[in-house]
C-alpha cells in the first residue's frame, strides 16, 4: 500500500495494472468546498484510500463474444465535520464515511445510458483522473440532509414560552362537528 498525498491527476490504467491501493491522510482545508461546510476552523483530517483494477465484462445473455476487460475503482474515505445543528444551531461534529465501487465507460454518452439501469456509480473514463475531486464529492453527498445532536446540548428556546401553558385549551374542531351532526 503506498501512502501518499491525494492526487489531482491520476493515471487509474496504471494503478490498475500495478494493483497498489493509494492511501493516506490529507488535512480537511485541502477540500474547499467542505470546508465552505464547516461551522470551525479547527484543523482535521480526511482519510482516504483508492484501488482501481480490471473486471472482465459480463457477456449478455446468448452471446460468446469476448469482451474486453472494465475499470474499476474502489474509493473509501472519512473525515469528521464540524456543522450547524439544524435543532439548537451550536456546533455538532458529524462523521462521515464512505466505501464506494466506481466504473468507468468511454464517453458520456455511454454513461448516461448505462447509469440509471447499473447498481454500480457510472464515470467516465479521463486520461488524468481528479482523485481528489472525487473523494470531495462523495464526502459532500455522504453529509447528513439535515445535521443534528441526537441530544441537544442546550435547552431549545420556544417561540410561545411560559404563556404557553397558561393559554385556555382550544376545543377540539372535531368534537364541534360531533356537536352540530347530534343537533
């Protein structure tokens, strides 16, 4: 396993044929578009590791034609972030995890049509792959939709307050009905 700074640029062929996994750590303000995410400054890391091999191609159903081996790429990655708990709007320190299977077609149009039908991710095949940039992406998808403390650490305020519990209950409109359809 080599261990190295994330690449920009990539030659995945050759990592596939040499069969390493790239891995390593890498600090959090390398990825700007997370860190444009993150409620601190504080310094963290993103851990990340990267395979890429070939498969070789299911045959369809009723043909014998052999075909060519497909690149894969195996990408995981984890890193903790810093966000705004959408409940009580303090800090809260989300984990976020990835572990993803990436296959690569020739062109865009290949992957348009074969990606809503595959399991797997689709991309397209680039010379100089951005590793990094893919890593950003899947920890960006990997954030929760809306990031909370499972247990606040502050009281919420309420909007109503005290008078809340003062205010006379409301009849219930159903009850009213009940009332109206009997008279």
């Amino acid at each position: 396993m080599a261990t190295r700074p994330l690449p920009d640029s990539l030659d995945l062929r050759h990592l596939a044929q040499s069969g390493d996994t790239l891995a390593g750590e890498d600090a959090l303000a390398l990825f700007p578009r997370l860190v444009a995410e993150a409620a601190d400054t504080e310094p963290r890391l993103v851990r990340w590791a990267a395979q890429a091999e070939w498969r070789r191609a299911v045959a369809a159903p009723g043909t014998v034609a052999q075909q060519a081996p497909v690149l894969w790429l195996h990408v995981s990655a984890s890193t903790e972030l810093p966000v705004v708990c959408q409940r009580c709007l303090t800090p809260v320190v989300e984990a976020l995890a990835v572990d993803r299977w990436f296959r690569f077609v020739a062109d865009e149009a290949t992957a348009d049509a074969e990606d809503e039908d595959s399991e797997e991710d689709v991309l397209v095949f680039q010379p100089a792959f951005n590793l990094r940039e893919l890593v950003e992406d899947e920890l960006i998808m990997a954030q929760p939709l809306v990031p909370m403390h499972e247990v606040c650490p502050t009281v919420l305020p309420t909007s109503a307050g005290p008078a809340l519990e003062d205010a006379p209950a409301k009849p219930n409109p159903f009850a009213v009905l009940q009332q109206i359809k009997k008279g």
